[in-house]
C-alpha cells in the first residue's frame, strides 16, 4: 500500500490524498461504508459500485470469523471473491465487538475469551489469532488487536487498557512479520490508537504507534460516550504526533458534521453503520439538514427525496412515497434510505476533497456544517 499526500488546507489540516492498494486507489478523505458480515446492509454490490460509489468498504473480523466461518471464506479465495467486491477492503479486528460483549467474555494477557452471541460456544482471540484470521479473510487494510475502553473509563483503567493494546499491537506485528497474504496481493496492518480522553495517554499512545512505522495509522476509542469537543481535542492532541505521510483513519465516527470537523483536524478516512441504521429508521441527511421521513410534513410532499442529490433514487422517489414506504413497512423503504445516506456521505466526503484542493475548504466547511446541523 502507498499513500501520497496530494494537498493540504491552506487554513486548516484537512488533506487530500491517494490511497493505493492491490484492489484499487483510494482518493481520500473517504468515508467506508460497513459492511460487517460482509455485506453491506440492505445494499447490493452494483449501487454500492455505480450509484454511491463506494471506493472502500469494512468487514468485521469477529463477525466473520463465527459465521460463515473462515473455512469457507478461504474456499472462496477471499471475502473479495466471496461477496463479489472487487475494490478495496479493510477488516476491523473485532476488538470492539468482543469488548462490547461484557459478562460473556473473560480478559487476560494472553488475548480475550468469549462466547459467541449466536450460540454461546467458547471463544480464544488472541493478537495472532486476529492477524491469522485476517490473512484468511483478505482484506487489503487490516487492524491490530485493542482493547477499546468506554468513553467514561477512570485514568487507571484507561492507562492500563492503552498498555496492553500497546503489547498486543507488537504481538500483532510480530504475527504480521512472519506470515504471508494468502491471495495474491499485498496487506497492510495499521495500528490503534487509544487512551480513552486523557490527553497525557493519548499522546503516549500516539507517539507509541507512531514509532512503528506502519503503513497507516488509526484513531480508536472515540465516540464511545466521551462529549464530542473532549472527542475533537484529542483527534487534533494525536494528529500532531501521527505522521503526516501516512493515511489516518478515525474508527466508527460518526455524524456529517462529525466527518468535517475530523476532516479539518487531519483525519483522513472514515467509517459509521450511522448512514445505514440511521436511514433504516427513517432519517436521512441532505447538503440542507436532516429529514424524518416519518413525519406527517411530507405525507403529500411529491418533491425528489433530494433535488440534485448523490444517488439515483434520489430524484427517482419522492418525500411522499418514501414516507409511504416507511409507513407501510416496505422493506424497499430501509433500501432506499440506505443508499441515499450512504451516497450522500460519500458526496461529502468527495466535496470536502474538493474544496481542500481548491483551497477553501475553511471557508466552506462552516456554512456546511450549519445547514447539516438543521432539523427540516
């Protein structure tokens, strides 16, 4: 994987660059939408391809791993091959998944014992055993093994929590060092970042990563309950130690508002079920707020769900009929809403490149967070 740095914000620092793997190129800042058992949901691979235009998108390493299981993903060559995605990939390394299971799942040096929330089967991840069934997988950017505390963690449990993901993460590349891709094309291991709000840990932890020399680097632990200007700060307290040749990705963040001011503080991909469990739910963002499809206002509303918007259902579906939809228990309501999300946020993302490389990305991105702040 090679990363070159295009342009940076004369006025803040928000980058653009390209991201390129053994499946493709990436123009970042880009957002990736989740598809956590690899399948991105309610969203078929041609419109994740031809209308949102996705350029990369997650799988998850815990997911997988329990079902369909990694015997069948390497019978397939591949989640590439299995799911029908042929760009770019990244695998979460479940560390988060296996950390929200509190009370069925035992922590120790050695790695992480749990149950499986399917049928309750005993479980060992360790930091090998995450890179082992990432090289099975296959995607093309995959994740050390943390530990991700909550937002609300005391400074000792945060400190101790930051040390241990440090000693898996030289277990991980250790693993990493001695084994190889089994399809074909290059991986790529990037390292975490945690230490919870605490600035002091957060800038160890930083500089930590930062001395491993790995081909990029994220930003974890963020947007787990901490107040997102505690959450702002210590993207901006780590992007000043993370280098600024390699891509920094922010995991699981968040909000379109959320993306600009992460895009301005030097992050530089992103990932978030929001656009997708949000739309299902019946909200969706536009460049001119956030809409309740559910709400009586648009009962007889016959406009495009949004004039020149990201997506072709968009301009194809009106307000009226996606609130009928919704209202009726479709499932092609959770469809549609799906994609218009997604696309929408790729388009953001996409405009925020623009304007960095037009060079006035400061003087935009207030005006856009303004309107993606309104409730229509």
């Amino acid at each position: 994987m090679t990363f070159e740095l295009q342009y940076t914000d004369p006025g803040s620092n928000a980058r653009a660059g390209l991201l390129t793997t053994g499946h493709g190129r990436i123009q970042t800042p880009i957002f990736m939408p989740v598809g956590t058992l690899g399948a991105v949901k309610g969203v078929h691979q041609t419109e994740l391809k031809e209308d949102i235009k996705a350029q990369i998108i997650l799988g998850n390493t815990y997911h997988l791993y329990l079902r369909p299981g990694l015997e069948v993903i390497e019978k397939a060559g591949g989640l590439h091959k299995f799911n029908g995605f042929d760009r770019p990939m990244l695998t979460d390394s479940g560390g988060f998944q296996v950390f929200s299971l509190a009370g069925i799942r035992k922590l120790k040096e050695e790695g992480v014992e749990f149950r499986s929330h399917i049928d309750g089967s005993k479980h060992l991840f360790t930091p090998e055993k995450v890179i082992d069934i990432q090289r099975t997988i296959g995607a093309d950017i995959i994740m050390a093994f943390d530990e991700c505390p909550p937002g609300n963690s005391d400074y000792g449990y945060a400190k101790k929590s930051m040390e241990l993901t440090h000693r898996w993460l030289d277990r991980c590349i250790g693993r990493f060092n001695e084994t190889e891709p089994k399809y074909g094309y290059d991986q790529s291991l990037f390292p975490i970042v945690q230490g919870c709000v605490y600035p002091d840990l957060r800038q160890r932890s930083a500089e930590y990563i930062a001395s491993r020399n790995a081909d990029g680097n994220a930003i974890g632990g963020l947007a787990v309950g901490e107040p997102v200007e505690k959450m702002y700060e210590m993207i901006e307290l780590v992007n000043t130690i993370l280098p600024k040749d390699k891509p920094r990705y922010l995991m699981g963040v968040g909000t379109p508002v959320n993306l600009l001011e992460s895009i301005e503080r030097g992050v530089d991909m992103f990932d978030c079920v929001m656009p997708t469990r949000n739309g299902r739910n019946g909200m969706l963002f536009t460049k001119e707020g956030i809409i309740n499809m559910k709400n009586k206002k648009w009962e007889t509303d016959f406009s495009p769900i949004e004039a020149d918007g990201a997506s072709v259902v968009d301009t194809l579906y009106s307000k009226a009929y996606l609130r009928h939809l919704f209202h009726a228990k479709e499932l092609l309501a959770m469809q549609i809403a799906s994609v218009h999300n997604l696309a929408f946020y790729l388009r953001l993302a996409g405009e925020a490149r623009k304007h960095i490389i037009e060079g006035d990305f400061s003087a935009w991105k207030p005006l856009m967070v303004k309107k993606l702040s309104t409730r229509l």
